[in-house]
C-alpha cells in the first residue's frame, strides 16, 4: 500500500497526499465492510418503513471506493418505493 509523505523541517511543514493510497485503502476490505455496514442499516430501515421486499447487493469496488447497493426485490417494494419513496426515505433515516 502506498504511503502519504510528510515533510518538516523546522517552522515549516509539506503534505504530500497519495490519492492511489487512498484509493486503495477505500477499494480495501475495510471500505468494502463499511460500505457494506451502511448499506445493511439501510436495507433494515427500508424493512422497518416500508412494504415488500428489500435486498442489498454485495460490496464491490469502484473507480474511487467500494460500492453496496440496496434495491427492491419483488413487485410490492418496487410499488411502495415509487409512491413513498421508502428507499431514499430509509437512507435518511439510516443516518448514513
């Protein structure tokens, strides 16, 4: 894994950030967990608001961090969410 570098030298100080690093550590298993936990507190308060059915997809990695999805899965959540948008009101009420 890459590192960022600092530099000091007295009265002065140089940050140089690594965007590759961090890219890395976000794709990693722990960006992948995180987005993985946030994605499950969603799909419990969609559960919790909402009729029907919904599911979460595996986290996978992305161009910059790790990515979980939360969908519907059947037709009763997918008419639910269209009329009461219960997903994006579930994500707000996630606190994510």
């Amino acid at each position: 894994m890459g590192k960022c570098q600092v530099h000091v030298k007295v009265g002065e100080y140089k940050y140089k950030h690594n965007i590759g690093s961090e890219r890395e550590f976000l794709n990693g298993p722990m960006g992948k967990q995180a987005a993985t936990k946030a994605a499950q507190a969603v799909l419990a308060s969609a559960n919790a608001i909402g009729s029907g059915r919904y599911g979460i997809s595996n986290a996978q990695a992305g161009k910059n961090r790790a990515h979980a999805l939360v969908f519907t899965a059947d037709g009763k959540s997918m008419k639910d969410n269209a009329e009461k948008n219960t997903l994006l009101r579930a994500l707000h009420g996630a606190n994510v």
